[in-house]
C-alpha cells in the first residue's frame, strides 16, 4: 500500500523559537473487530507508531491502537535549535513503514 504524508514544518524559524509541526498520513486502518459481508473479521491493518527526529534526536514518539482514526494527524511542538532535517517515520502491521523528511533553516 503506497501512503501519502503530508507535513506542516516552517521552513524557517528563529533560534530558540517553538515551532509548530504538522502530519497527517493516509493510510486505510483496520481496526481487526469488524466483520465482512460473511461475517468474518478483516484482520487488522493500523499504524502502530510514529516518530519524529529533528537532526537525527528523536523529539516526538506516539504509540497508535486499534481505536485510531483512518488517516491519523498528529500535532505537536519542538524548539528550533539548529538547521537541519525533521523526518517523521510511521510504521504499523503487515510490514507497514513510511517515512518522510523536511529541511528547516534556523537564523
């Protein structure tokens, strides 16, 4: 399954400036409760995890479960330290793993 993330990182900031980070990923999750047409479950299918590095230390980490919604987006903060690189990595059942980076400047 080929996913589509979109993020939301300022490309620039001032140092020490809180920075605002924005991702949103699709992926058609599966919670593994629901029935099919014959009424037997669809295995489960979800992102189980998402991490956020700025310049390679981690910054942000989110465990995911079945209750998720379809497409998740995540939200959070980081101080703008240094110019660099923010990849964000989610991975999840059946061999899922998707990653994505972006280039921040920091004045």
């Amino acid at each position: 399954m080929a996913a589509r993330a979109l993020i939301n990182v300022p490309p620039k900031a001032k140092r020490g400036e809180v920075i605002g980070i924005k991702s949103l990923i699709s992926h058609e999750m599966e919670t593994g409760f629901r029935p099919n047409a014959t009424g037997q479950l669809i295995p489960r299918n979800i992102i189980k995890e998402f991490v956020c590095t700025y310049n390679g230390v981690e910054v942000f980490r989110a465990e995911f479960f079945p209750s998720v919604s379809a497409n998740p987006f995540v939200s959070f903060t980081t101080l703008a330290t240094e110019s660099g690189t923010i990849t964000m990595t989610w991975s999840g059942d059946n061999g899922f793993f998707a990653t994505e980076s972006v280039a921040i400047t920091v004045e």
